[in-house]
C-alpha cells in the first residue's frame, strides 16, 4: 500500500490564537495612521474650506469649472462663470478656492 507524505503528517498543533490576534493589533493601528487619520484630516479641511465661503470669492469645482460666488444659500452657490452666465451649485463639490475677498471694513 502506498502512503503519501500529506497524511502522514499530523494536523497542526491547536493554539495559537492569542498569536494571531497580537499580529492584528499593530497592523490596525498602521493602517489607522497611514490611511484612516490622513482622509479623515483632509474631510476636515474641506468641510472648514466649504462653511467658509462667501461672495466674492474665485472657486474652482471638482468639474473644474472657475467662477466666482455671486450668492450663498444654505447648500447652494449661486457662481458666475462667464460674464452674465450664473449656475447653481452644490457647496460640496467646490474643490479649492482661487481667490479669497478681503472682509469689508464697516464704515464710521
């Protein structure tokens, strides 16, 4: 009768539980640092640059269209892309900020 090497062999020793889940441990706090914390940096970012716009500013969308804020609503931005040519967009979805409008100084 011919006996293959494959079982011959034992099964694996039982155990090693407590090993394998030491191994995860560092692997989910690299991850965390390498991957989790950066994004969740850079929504943080864009959520302050998004709640601080407001007319007058130069803006580039993620379309890449550049124009400059005529009316801010609620979750809107009313843009002027072109002379007389104004569209509506979504907060969110501006990109970055070309140009920023110094604040008025009140008049005494």
């Amino acid at each position: 009768m011919l006996v293959t090497p494959a079982y011959a062999q034992g099964a694996a020793p039982a155990g090693g539980g407590l090993e394998s889940f030491l191994i995860l441990i560092p692997l989910f706090l690299i991850m965390y640092f390498l991957i989790i914390r950066p994004q969740q940096k850079r929504m943080k970012e864009h959520r302050a640059l998004v709640e601080a716009l407001k007319k007058g500013d130069e803006i580039v969308t993620q379309g890449g269209i550049i124009g400059k804020i005529t009316a801010v609503r609620d979750n809107e931005l009313e843009v002027e892309i072109a002379q007389g040519v104004k569209v509506r967009i979504i907060r969110s979805t501006v990109a970055s900020v070309v140009n920023r409008t110094a604040p008025v100084a009140a008049n005494n």
